[in-house]
C-alpha cells in the first residue's frame, strides 16, 4: 500500500524553525507564533545584511554572539510607522472615544507595539488638545530595545515633518503642528512635556502577562504579524486589561470579527476599527 503523498518541508523553512526556536530558548523572544511568509522575508533580509550563506550560519552567530542577535532583532521587528498614520483613526477618536474618558477622574492608556514612538506622541497630543493629557499615565511598550529607546528620545526625522504635518491636520489637530517641536540633534524633537507621563516599557504580547488596568489599548498593524492562535492570545489579554467598557483600537488591515473574542467586543467605528468591550 503506498503511503499518502504529502510536500515536505523546504531545507530553508526547517532552518527558519530551527532558527526562531534557538532564538526563543537562548533569548527568550518568542516569534513562533508569527506569521511564516512575513518572518521569511525579514530572515532573509537579514541573512543578506549579515553576510551569511544559509539561516543555520545565521543561527550559529547568534546562539553564540548577543551582538548578532540583537541585529537579527532589528529585522524580526521592523518598525513601519509614522505619526497621525491613517488620520480618521484619530479623529475617530477625538469624536467618539474622547468624551466618554473625559467621565473618568484619571486615564490608563496602553500603546502595544510602540516601535520609535510616532503612535505614543501622535495619541499624547491628541489628549493634550482635548484637556486630558495630564490626567493621563501611558504605557508604551514594544519587545525591541532599539525601538524603545528612539521612543524615549522623541526625535523624529525632519525629513518626514511636511506629510506628518498633513496627516496631523486630517485627525482633527487645533494648533500649528510646529508648536510641538523644534529642530535638534538633526531631527525633530518633541516637546518633552508630552511624554512625561509616559513609561516606555520592554513587553511581548508572545509571553507577557496583563500589568495594569486600561481605559483605552492602541494595537496598530501588530497583529497583522501573528497567526491565529497568537491573535486570540493578545485579543484575551487586551480584554482582561481593559476596564469596564474600555476602548480598543486596531489597524487599518486587522479584524476581531473572526476571533473568539469576536462578541466580546463592539465596534465604535468599524472602519476606523475602533471597539468597544462588551459588558459582561
């Protein structure tokens, strides 16, 4: 009797598993449940930067070298980002968000997956606008400390000023966007009253647990990243960190609807992907 036919695995797909398991069991960073074609591409991009002939060359430099791991990092966490990103997001929130946390006495905002920091100063300014900012402590987190650092530092590039400009005008700002930065350290640097309730914070919503109560989440183009099974996971620690009736945005590409939190969240602004947890 001949045995089922089945497609085995490619030599470069079982070096790529071979590779994401070393990374989790040497650094404890946990990429396993990320999507494969995505992680594929940012490997390979890596190998090239590297100058390694194959991932099991790569993986031996980084098993052995926390230096080329914390290059490999650099790859596996691609920060794609830029402040005001989809403006409606945030206008979105200014309408329809905004005045029910104006009812609350103090604010719990957590901005997962904060890469450089656009998303953290783009929200603090929008809660500065609407009076709330002082009133409001941020958590900002993200597991590459590369990333976290350029966020604690707040220079953006000058280069990217006149579209950040644009989209902050689209999401409803009221000022002169150039109130909030002055050129420096050849880039622009914001006003650092505008993240000093902020605390940046290394956490993996692979393995980290819930650490404070949340009034408002912003997960933006994270989960697009991650499989299934990693999607529901970081959907139930949402759920559990937010308060009662807490608010959740997502990205532009992502979706509940599928999830098994799907009913336990309401859209606010289905296309802005704005939610709304569900009163148990």
């Amino acid at each position: 009797m001949k045995k089922p036919m089945h497609n085995p695995a490619s030599d470069v797909d079982i070096e790529l598993q071979m590779l994401i398991e070393a990374v989790y069991l040497k650094y404890n960073y946990d990429f396993r449940d990320y999507t494969g074609a995505s992680q594929k591409r940012r490997v390979l991009a890596a190998l090239r930067a590297m100058e390694c002939d194959t991932i099991s060359a790569l993986q031996a430099r980084v098993m052995h070298d926390p230096a080329a791991f914390t290059q490999l990092l650099q790859f596996l966490t691609i920060p794609v980002t830029e402040m005001f990103r989809d403006p409606d997001y945030y206008l979105a929130i200014r309408r329809l968000v905004v005045p029910f946390l104006k009812t609350y006495p103090s604010l719990n905002v957590w901005v997962a997956g904060c890469s450089t920091g656009e998303e953290v100063v783009s929200l603090a300014i929008v809660l500065h606008e609407e009076g709330l900012l002082e009133r409001t402590q941020m958590y900002a987190t993200d597991i590459n400390p590369d990333s976290l650092e350029a966020a604690r530092r707040g220079v953006m590039p000058l280069d990217k000023m006149r579209v950040y400009t644009e989209n902050y005008q689209k999401a409803g700002g009221t000022r002169a966007f150039s109130d909030y930065y002055t050129a420096a350290y050849g880039g622009a640097l914001f006003d650092r009253a505008l993240v000093d309730n902020v605390t940046f914070a290394d956490h993996s919503l692979a393995t980290d647990s819930v650490f404070a109560e949340t009034h408002f989440i912003s997960c933006r183009n994270v989960m697009i990243y991650f499989n299934r099974r990693l999607q529901n996971r970081v959907l139930g620690l949402f759920h559990e960190s937010l308060c009662h009736r807490g608010f959740l945005g997502l990205g532009s590409k992502e979706s509940i609807d599928f999830s098994t939190y799907a009913q336990r969240f309401e859209p606010l602004a289905k296309r802005e992907r704005l939610f709304r947890k569900v009163a148990p």
